[in-house]
C-alpha cells in the first residue's frame, strides 16, 4: 500500500490529529530502533522504520491515546 493511503488510514485512527500521529509514528520508530520487534504480519526487513510504524498504527496494531 502506498504512503499516501496508510496516512489516510493512519489519521483516521488518532481522529485526523496528525500531529498526535507525527508523534506516534516517531516513538513507535525509536522503539524499533531499540530493538522492539515489529508487530506486522509481513516481512519488514526491507522497510524503514518509520514506515512499519505508520502500518503498525494503520493496520490498528499499535493503539495510540493522548497519553502516549
């Protein structure tokens, strides 16, 4: 799926505050960076992280609250 699309599928999930979802995206990335496994049912060798991020949050794998 292209960027664009799971952008799209991405803000609606944090209610189209995109910076809420800038923000997710960059945690959820360091915390792969960190070692923290992907989530993704696919082979995310050749991603960068920020991009499995974006799915993770998209695909509703990754729940993101105000909180985080």
């Amino acid at each position: 799926m292209r960027t664009e699309q799971l952008t799209a599928i991405a803000l609606e999930k944090v209610d189209f505050d995109k910076y809420l979802l800038a923000n997710a995206v960059g945690k959820r990335a360091a915390e792969i960076t960190n070692g923290a496994p992907s989530v993704l049912d696919i082979d995310t060798s050749e991603m960068k992280y920020a991009d499995i991020a974006l799915q993770e949050i998209a695909e509703g794998k990754i729940l993101v609250s105000l909180e985080d």
